[in-house]
C-alpha cells in the first residue's frame, strides 16, 4: 500500500495503518532522519487513545506507553534503536524481549538489528516529498 499525507492528514493514514488487519505486532518504521519516524508513531498512538505524554525516545531506547482498548488494558512499546551500535547491544537493552512480547511494537531505525526483527513485521517506508508531505510504503507479510 502507498500513502502521501502532510500533517493535515496525518491521522486519515495513520488511520489506514491500523486498519491493515495483521496479525503482525511489530511495525518497522523505515526512513532518513527526519523523515517523520516519531511524528508517524505520534499520530499511531494517539488514535489507539495513549494518554501518556509521547515524547521522542531519543535518551531511552524504549518507551512503553498505556491505553485501553475494549475494555482491557493494553501497551504499546516504541522502540528507537539509532543510538544503538548493533544487534547484541539491542539484545542486552532488552528490546527482542518486547518484539517478541505480544505487545504492538513501532520501531525506528530497524536497520540497526535487522536479526532482531520477526519475519511477519509490518514494515513501513517513509520519504520526505516536500517540506510537509510525506510517501508512506506499508509492505505487508
Ligand atoms: N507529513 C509529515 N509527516 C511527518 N512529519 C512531518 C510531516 N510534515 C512535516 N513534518 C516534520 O518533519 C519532522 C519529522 O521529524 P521526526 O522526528 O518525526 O523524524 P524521524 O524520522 O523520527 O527522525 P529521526 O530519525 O531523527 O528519529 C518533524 O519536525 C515534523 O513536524
Ligand atoms: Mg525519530
């Protein structure tokens, strides 16, 4: 599926994400430096109704944050690997142990631990088209 969206509609295709129907839990967020990683799990989280302040998980490498769905309460963990030199240091911040939780996952900088990676990842593609607008690429399993 392709997508192009600015933050006006940020959320029509955040929106479409979630409507994938996967049975996946990890989302791997693919993109340059600025290309909207965080601001796209921003608006993912806001439409699952995460009440927690979203911040950048630039200093902690996993953020874990909390929402309510059907009655049940649920967590997503958001994972930034970038100040992560490689897969063994990914490994020891515990971050398989998420991927692999059950829980949703959205995770940037995937590239850095692709072995961590499960093979029925969603994974998603993000390119800068102009000063507000943004391609979205979502390969599904
Ligand atoms: N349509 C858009 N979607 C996402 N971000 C946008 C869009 N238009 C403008 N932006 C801006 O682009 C910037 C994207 O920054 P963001 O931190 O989300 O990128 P990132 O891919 O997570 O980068 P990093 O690899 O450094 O973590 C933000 O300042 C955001 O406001
Ligand atoms: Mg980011």
């Amino acid at each position: 599926m392709e997508l192009s969206f600015s933050l006006d509609n940020i959320k029509d295709a955040a929106r479409q994400c979630w409507e994938l129907n996967t049975d996946a839990t990890v989302f791997a967020l693919h993109g340059e430096m600025g290309a909207g990683k965080t601001t796209f799990i921003h608006a993912l989280c806001d439409l699952k109704g995460v009440k927690d302040v979203v911040g950048s998980p630039t200093f902690s490498i996993i953020n874990e944050y909390n929402y309510t769905e059907k009655g049940k309460e649920k967590k997503i963990f958001h994972i930034d690997l970038y100040r992560l030199k490689d897969e063994e240091e990914a490994s020891r911040a515990g971050v398989e142990d998420c991927l692999y939780s059950g829980h949703i996952c959205l995770l940037e900088w995937p590239e850095k631990a692709p072995g961590l990676v499960p093979a029925e990842a969603v994974h998603l593609y993000l390119t800068v088209t102009g000063l507000t607008t943004r391609k979205l690429i979502i390969n599904r399993n």
